[in-house]
C-alpha cells in the first residue's frame, strides 16, 4: 500500500491559510454587516472545515 507524499510546505500554507481566515472571521465578527455577518461567518467556516477534512485527513489524496 502507497501513501501519497505531500511536502511539509503545503502544510504551512494550509497552515497559515486556516490562521488568515480566522483572523478575517473575528475581524468580520465586529463589522455591522446586518443578516451578511452569519452568511460570511459560516462561508469561512465551511471553507476552513474543507481545508482541514481534504488535507489533513488526507481525504484529497485517498482512494
């Protein structure tokens, strides 16, 4: 059984990709945005829960 390599790199930009959206979604958790805070707040939160799930579970590069 193979596993699928993936470089330390791509980790550290997952990494810092998952912080950056963290630090948007408090940003925009102070901003007046009316009934667009929970639609945004959950798009981060769906994308941040993708990012986690395909690459660290490794379920992008299973079979």
């Amino acid at each position: 059984m193979s596993g699928h390599i993936v470089s330390p790199r791509l980790y550290y930009v997952i990494f810092i990709t998952l912080m950056v959206l963290t630090g948007v979604t408090v940003w925009v958790a102070f901003l007046d945005l009316k009934f667009m805070n929970t639609i945004v707040a959950l798009t981060i939160a769906v994308t941040k829960a993708t990012l986690v799930v395909l690459f660290f579970m490794h379920v992008k590069y299973s079979e």
